[in-house]
C-alpha cells in the first residue's frame, strides 16, 4: 500500500472527527470515540477505477481503511447508526501509481457481478496490451484476476511458420494499432483493421459479461493477403494471471494415447511441463528452419479430446488460504482449430518461475485458410467457486446445449 497524505474534517451523527495529516497507510476508526492509528491486518484491496483502490475490512466495532493510487477515497460505517458515507477527495499529497495513463483507449465494462477496465494497445501498452486489466469478481472484491503489471484475454501472436515472416510472428496484436468499440454496458470489442494489420487481416474479438460466472468471446477474422505458404495460420491469446494455486492446467485427453483427466505444467526431471497441447488426431504444424517456432511445436504426448480446461485461482489472492478455491475455465465451441498453451515466464523474488503467476493461454488455427472469407470461433470464461471437476464437466455440456439451441 501507497503512501499518502491528506487533511479533512469530517461531521457524522453529530459527531465532528478531524483527522490530522498523516503518511501512513490504513486508518481505524471507533465509535463513539475515534482514535487513530495503524492496525496490524493483512487488508483485502478493492478496485474502484484506473486511478484509485481502496481497503475494506470490517470487525464487530471497527472498519479498517485503506486508500491507493490517485484519490483519496474516505470511507465512514457506523454500526450503530447503519451509516454509510464515502467520499472522494483530490489527491493533494504524494502518491504512486506504477503505470501512468497513457494515450489510448480503454473502458469500463461488466454487469453486476464483473468489474473490468478493457484497453487498447496503446493505453496499456506498458502492461503487454490490449485486454482486462483490472478484471474483478463480486465475490473478492479488489481481487485482480490478471496480474496487475500484465494484462488478461489479450491477443498475443499471428503465426505462419515461415522464416520469411519470423519477424512479424511475435507481438505484433499488441504493437498494431486496434480500437475499442462499446457495444452494450455489459460487452465491447477489439478491433484491428487490416489496414494497420502487419499481416493484413481484420479482426474483432468480442466481450460479452454474462450472468454470476461467464465472460463470452466471440472472435471474427477475414484474411486479406495470402502469407500462408505452409497452408495455415495460428492466432494466440494469453492470460497472465494473479495468484493460481499452481501452475497446472487440468483438462480431458490422452496421454501417450491413454484417456483420462490430464494435468499440464507437471513436475519434471529436467524442470516442468510447458508449451502447447494440441487436440487429439490433429495434424502437427509445420515450420521452417529459422521461424519462431516457440508457440508452434506442441507436447508430443499429452493431447486434449474436449475443448475446455481449468485452473485453480486463489480468490482472496492469498496463497496461504484454503478456502477461497475458484476455477478458472477456459472453454471453445471447436476442437481441431483450438490448442492451448501453459507458459510461466514470470519470476520470483527468488529468481524462479513464479508459480502462482502462470500464463494460461489458447490458439485458434485456420487450415487451408482462403482470401476474404471470414473465420470465427466461440468460447467462454467460467470463474466460479470450484466443485469438482465433474462439475467443470457439466457446465462445458450445458454450454454446449446452450450454443446448439441458438
């Protein structure tokens, strides 16, 4: 938590409380009387916008407050009187904020149980570009999904193969200019026009909040150039998440063709399990000497057989809790196009790959793709409180029930 200074006098039921300037960063605050000091809690943190979050946590006598970033945000709750007051105050003191706003577009989505902020590629660009960042749920307010130095659901790479297009098959979603476009309250889009496309494609990917627990996808693309000499072309997206319980990616396929629940991101001997899993039955991509082959080659082993797959997030963002265990699923409307992907770059304090900050990532693959005709594909994101993987199981059939009678 910040530093920050600030000086108000504040009257509440009848009561007058003049706090003086302070540097610190929580207040307590007691009724009738209203000493002030610093408690000794591990706070929970709650968005509020691009600029300002704010602590929360209340006792039987007490509320604890906290504030961050740009504003500063006063909260007073009588438990006696049921009063509830908030204000907003400028900043007048020093304050930190480690991404600054940039030029571009971004704005706020979400429904009554989402809270998220959507960028463009140039408004996030220090945080690796268009997508959520913050992405929160009701249940754990405050509680960014996505780490809040990286970005959620951002489109990462196009891919061909090819040697001759190694230089445009890394990054090049998140260094093309895109716009953002509204489309209801609870829903936006992602657009990139061919015109300021590196491999001349338009695209739009589509955000639909939905209900407690989902998040729906939709994503268009028309191919206006033929860069395709091996016959395909892959697009990625990647997640980079907050606090998971591991790194792992759980889902249904083979292993060395025998069936069953598979983890990824496993133990090795020689480190851990990462890359790609490509379905079961489909044909491995091709590529040339000299191409950037990292999100190409796929694990010669582990395939999937049901397009979804899960993580375990911890909701809190406390490592250490045992009880605020949500699923994290990933799930798509198509087999063979679909790969996923489980990379963990990010380190540690110790140097090590940080395992609670994995990238949970997904490619769609076009086959024999042809010029101007337009591809597309559907998925959604669960985040609900885990039950089990039979039920992870049952909402990917309802879903399926549920696109089938559309």
């Amino acid at each position: 938590m910040c530093d920050y200074i600030w000086n108000s006098t504040i009257h509440l039921a009848g009561q007058t409380l003049n706090q003086r300037t302070c540097k610190c960063g929580f207040y307590q605050l007691i009724f009738p009387e209203v000493p002030l000091r610093v408690p000794d809690i591990e706070p929970v943190l709650m968005h509020i916008d691009n600029h300002c979050s704010m602590v929360l946590l209340f006792t039987k006598h007490r509320i604890y407050i906290g504030m961050k970033f740009k504003y500063k945000i006063i909260l007073i709750c009588s438990v006696f009187d049921l009063i509830l007051i908030t204000l907003i105050l400028p900043g007048s003191g020093h304050s930190e904020k480690k991404f600054p706003a940039m030029d571009g577009q971004s704005i706020r989505i979400g429904n009554r149980y989402f809270t998220a902020t959507l960028h463009d590629n140039e408004s996030n660009k220090d945080r690796q570009g268009s997508g959520f960042n913050p992405l929160t749920h009701q249940l754990y307010p405050g509680q960014n999904l996505y780490r809040d130095d990286a970005v959620g659901l951002n489109f990462e790479h196009i891919m061909n193969g090819t040697a001759a297009d190694a230089h445009i098959s890394m990054f090049t979603p998140r260094r093309d200019t895109c716009t953002i476009s509204r489309l209801t309250d609870s829903s936006a889009a992602v657009i990139h026009k061919a015109e300021h496309s590196s491999w001349n494609i338009d695209s739009e990917m589509s955000y639909r909040f939905h209900g407690k627990h989902y998040i729906d996808l939709e994503f268009k693309v028309t191919l206006r150039e033929n860069k395709f000499p091996l016959d395909y072309i892959g697009f990625m997206w990647a997640s980079y998440m907050n606090c998971t319980f591991d790194r792992r990616i759980f889902f249904m396929g083979t292993d060395n063709g025998q069936p069953g629940w598979m983890a990824f991101g496993e133990d090795t001997a020689n480190g851990f399990e990462t890359g790609t899993i490509g379905y079961e039955g489909s044909a491995r991509l091709l590529y040339e000497e000299g191409s950037k082959t990292l999100n190409i080659i796929e694990h010669p082993q582990k395939k999937f057989n049901r397009p979804f797959y899960y993580g375990l997030v911890h909701g809190s963002g406390r490592v250490e809790s045992q009880t605020d265990t949500m699923a994290y699923i990933m799930m798509f409307d198509q087999k063979e196009p679909i790969r996923f992907a489980m990379w963990n770059f990010t380190r540690n304090s110790e140097g090590t790959p940080d395992t609670h900050s994995p990238a949970w990532d997904w490619q769609y693959v076009i086959r024999e793709p042809k010029i101007n005709e337009e591809y597309s594909y559907r998925a959604r994101v669960v985040y609900k409180s885990f039950a089990g993987q039979e039920d992870v199981l049952k909402e990917y059939k309802n879903w399926v029930d549920e696109i089938e009678d559309q």
